[in-house]
C-alpha cells in the first residue's frame, strides 16, 4: 500500500473523515472506517463509499455530529 487512505479520499469523503475524527475526540468513542472503503483502499483505488462501526455508545457519537453538523438523529 503506497497511498495513505486519506489521499484516496474525494474533498466531500475527506470533510465526513474529518468530522468524524472531531467527535471521535469530543465523545471519546473508538470509530474504525470498515466495508468498502478498506478493500479500494488495498487496492490503491478510488473510495466508493464511507461505512464506520462505533465501539460504544453510538447515540452519543450520532449526538455529537448532529449538532455540529446538523441533520436528523
């Protein structure tokens, strides 16, 4: 694997990255990126889709989204 996962990332999926990466840090919660997004990075690929798992409270996480960025919970 020569690219970081980050640079397979488009703007849009680099911005989610991001801010679940902030609340990761505001909440405390342990968040892995998973699915898709790992096998294209294998493959050096462009990434389809972002899916994350949540060890934890996930409401709490979801919390901490929602009023940073907005949207339904």
């Amino acid at each position: 694997m020569d690219a970081s996962i980050e640079s397979l990332l488009s703007a849009d999926q680099r911005a989610v990255f991001d801010a679940v990466d902030a609340a990761c840090r505001v909440t405390g919660a342990e968040v892995y990126l998973v699915g898709g997004a790992i096998r294209d990075w294998l493959l050096n690929a462009s990434v389809g889709d972002l899916d994350f798992t949540v060890v934890g409270d996930a409401i709490v996480f979801a919390r901490a989204l929602q009023q940073e960025h907005g949207g339904a919970l």
